[in-house]
C-alpha cells in the first residue's frame, strides 16, 4: 500500500530534473488515499476535467496523477493575487509552559499532540519544538501505542517558528539559543520524516513556514476547506526552511520556486491537487474524522487510511487556482537567475497584459533581493538531495542568516512587517545587482569551528527508500 511517505530521493524517471517539462496534478481527487489497485478513479485525465471548465487550456495536455509509491518505497511529493496578511497577532506573551503550549490527548490506542498557542497562530517557539521532540520520541518506544496525530487549535495549525521572539532574543545577544531552536526544530523534522508508525496531521487553517516542516513528512496529511498554505520567508528576509526546501523541491514542474519565490498561497484543495497532502475533508466533519481515529486499536496504516477514507471529499481546483498557470510557472521560473525569472515575467506581462504576471513581479520585488538568490539556489540544490542533507544545508543557511554578517535582511524584514509593521523594510543589499557570489557562497559554505554543524541520527534512522 501506498503509505504516503516522502522522505529521500525520488527515484523515479524524471525526477532528477524535478518533473521539468512536464507538471502532473491529481486534478480529480477523493480525499481518500488511494492503494494501487484503485489508481483508475484517481488517473482521470486532465484534460477530461478541464474541457468541462475551458476548452482551450493549455492544460489539458497534462495527466492526472504520478506514479502511486508502494509502502517502502519513497514519501514523494507529488492562486492567484494571494498577499501576505495572514499575521499572528503577537503579544506580550511569554508563557514557556510547553506542557500548556503543547496539549496531550491519550486515546485507546494512539496519541494527540496539540499546538495550544492560538493567539499566535500556534507559532513554534524552542520550548514548545523540544517537548514536540521529547514526546514523539516517547510515542515511538511506546508499544502500546500505534499511530500519533497533530493538530492545531484556533484558526490555525501552525503559522511557523515564533520570528518576533527569535528577533528580540537575538536583539538581546541570545544567539545559543535561537541555534539551538533551529537544531532541535530540525532534528524534529527529520524524526517525523523517518517515524516508524503511522503519523495524521490535520492542517486545518493557517499552515505557514516550518508548519510544514513539522507535518508534511508523515504519512497522512488531512486539509480542509479553511487550510492555507504559505512559505513567505522571503518577505521578512529569511528562506524557507525545516525541510522546506525538500518538499517544494519536489512539487511539480517549477511550482516550487514560484511558492518559495513569491510567497504565494495554495488552499486545500490545491494541496491534494499537487500532493502536499493525501487527503481532504470539509472543516465541518473533522469532529467526526477525530471521534473516529480516537476509537481506533491498531497501528496499521491501511485501517487508519480507511478511517480517513470515509470522511473525504470529492474536491477540484477552482478555475482561478495557480494551478491553472503552470505553463506560464514552467517558462518564467525555469530560468536560471533571479533577474531571468524576473525578466521573463516582465516578458509575459507586456505581451498577455495578465494581471496575475504583474502581480506576481510585485510580490518579487517586495522581497529582501538576498533572500531571493539565496532561496532560489536551495530550492535548485534540494532537487538532487535528500531530506537529512537538506536539513543540514538549511541549518547552516539559517545560521548565517541571522548572523548579520554578510546582511541584517531578517532583522529588519521582521521588524518591518511585525514589530513596526511600516511594511517597508529597507534592504541590504538593496538590489539584485548589488549581491556577489560570495555573499551568495557563504550561506551554503560549512560552518565555522565555532559553529558546530546539525548532526542528525541518519546511521539509526534512514530515510525509506
């Protein structure tokens, strides 16, 4: 049975140039998760669904789906004006009681960890990432427990690392510990994408930044009509990261420069459409997706996917989903440069006099410009590797980035949109033609001997492959 999985290199054809040329989408999906034997519901071709919307598409070319995965082998992966607004509302609240920021249900045969900060959007900060870490850790040593789900409470599953108090701790000249937030949220990432038993995570709302870090490597992912989904680093001056680079690495076609680019926004049903996630269910009939899940003895991932299964929805992308434009994605993002990327949409804009061009430049050129060489260039690199080595190369980058070194970008991006949130943060370097390749070069360049580099169990958890 295809168990979801997407931790390690892809092997199959094509992968190595991450699906370049051809984008493939699960434009007719049951949010169930479907066995090998049933992929016939789920190949219905795309161009059967889109004549039906608008006959001329240029996507009716393409097929639903990619090929499904067997159990062991790979966790594969597989719109328009969206800005950036969905800001946690970060007050004076300080309260490190993880036990409170991290809430535990005990069910017959499973566990449920809830991320309780909803006032901040669920945001992570280190207490709440290293009691996540504490308790999986737990759970898998546990033989009387058989599956682990996450959710979150609120209007949110998780919004992302908590920047605003990173950014004031490191103000105070805290720099221990935001390397050990990043190195524990790291180590989390890659226990979840090599856990040993069934893992659900309900992304119901707001699901930004390491969000997805912390839930898309297992094997069930559960969207709703309210999930959004973003990774908008590089509007505060930062780059996507906790795996980030992985995952939309592995999206179809250049989608994932475009989402890691521009910041946009995906909704639920475009997740399942490009296979983020594995299965759907309306927001209003999670309560009895839960009741069910929480009756369950079993640690078989079949019995928990049946469970799913019976709660999902028959869903499609909307005509003015992204998912619409991949051709236009393809031709502009494939390019090698930033400034190419750029130039080509500016290209596009002047001959279709397409709005989604302009404000797709709008979006661009809103970003810290460091942030987009630096982005543009991990995404590039985590197409040919896998999860760990992912996560070792963002944990350097993430260091670097807050280090001041070569550019306070995130400081002043955070402060910009969060703190004074003027929303006109001043870059440094200001533009494109102002960033050299060193500066480039030394968020990817080993860590110094003062810095030790992330070390992750690989030699006791490998990746499926």
């Amino acid at each position: 049975m295809n168990s979801g999985r997407i931790c390690g290199p892809l092997k199959t054809a094509g992968t190595q140039v991450g699906y370049r040329g051809k984008a493939f989408f699960n434009f007719r999906v049951r949010a169930s998760f479907q066995t090998q034997s049933n992929t016939t519901v789920q190949s219905t071709n795309i161009k059967h669904l889109l004549c039906t919307q608008k006959p001329e598409s240029k996507m009716q070319r393409f097929k639903a789906l990619l090929p499904q995965q067997t159990r062991s082998s790979l966790r594969t992966f597989c719109s328009h004006r969206r800005a950036f607004s969905a800001q946690p509302n970060y007050s004076e609240h300080h309260d490190d009681d993880s036990q409170e920021q991290i809430l535990v249900e005990g069910r017959a045969k499973s566990r449920a960890a809830i991320l309780n900060r909803p006032s901040s959007l669920n945001s992570l900060n280190a207490s709440m990432v290293a009691r996540l870490k504490r308790l999986y850790d737990s759970w898998e040593e546990n033989s009387d427990i058989g599956f682990v789900l996450m959710k979150g409470s609120g209007r949110a599953f998780c919004s992302g690392a908590d920047v605003v108090r990173l950014y004031q701790s490191l103000n105070e000249g805290n720099t221990d510990e935001a390397e050990q937030f990043f190195k524990t949220l790291y180590s989390f990432v890659y226990l979840q994408g090599t856990y040993l038993k069934p893992h659900v995570a309900i992304l119901d709302g707001i699901t930004m930044g390491c969000g997805s870090g912390i839930s898309l490597p297992g094997m069930f992912r559960v969207v709703t009509d309210k999930t959004i989904f973003s990774h908008p680093e590089t509007q505060i001056g930062f780059h996507p990261d906790a795996g980030a680079s992985y995952i939309l690495s592995r999206l179809p076609g250049y989608l994932g420069e475009y989402l890691a680019l521009t910041g946009d926004k995906l909704n639920g049903v475009e997740m399942i459409a490009c296979r983020l996630a594995t299965h759907y269910s309306l927001n209003a009939r999670l309560a009895l997706l839960e009741e069910r899940l929480g009756k369950l003895i079993t640690d078989e991932p079949s019995v928990v996917e049946a469970s799913l299964a019976q709660y999902g929805d028959l869903v499609y992308p909307d005509r003015s989903s992204v998912l619409h434009r991949i051709d236009t994605i393809d031709r502009c993002f494939s390019q090698e440069t930033v400034e190419e990327i750029i130039e080509a949409l500016g290209k596009e804009a002047t001959e279709s006099c397409d709005e989604w061009c302009l404000n797709t430049l709008r979006r661009i050129r809103e970003a810290s410009p460091l942030s987009l060489k630096v982005t543009l260039q991990s995404i590039r690199e985590g197409r040919f590797e896998t999860l760990d080595k992912c996560l070792i190369r963002e944990y350097r980058m993430s260091l670097r980035g807050i280090s001041k070194l070569v550019s306070s970008d995130f400081f002043e991006g955070v402060r910009a949109r969060m703190v004074d949130k003027d929303f006109a943060p001043k870059w440094d370097p200001p533009s494109l033609k102002d960033i050299s390749e060193d500066m480039i070069e030394y968020y990817f360049s080993p860590l110094s001997e003062v810095q030790s580099e992330l070390v992750l169990p690989t030699a006791l958890r490998e990746p499926y492959m």
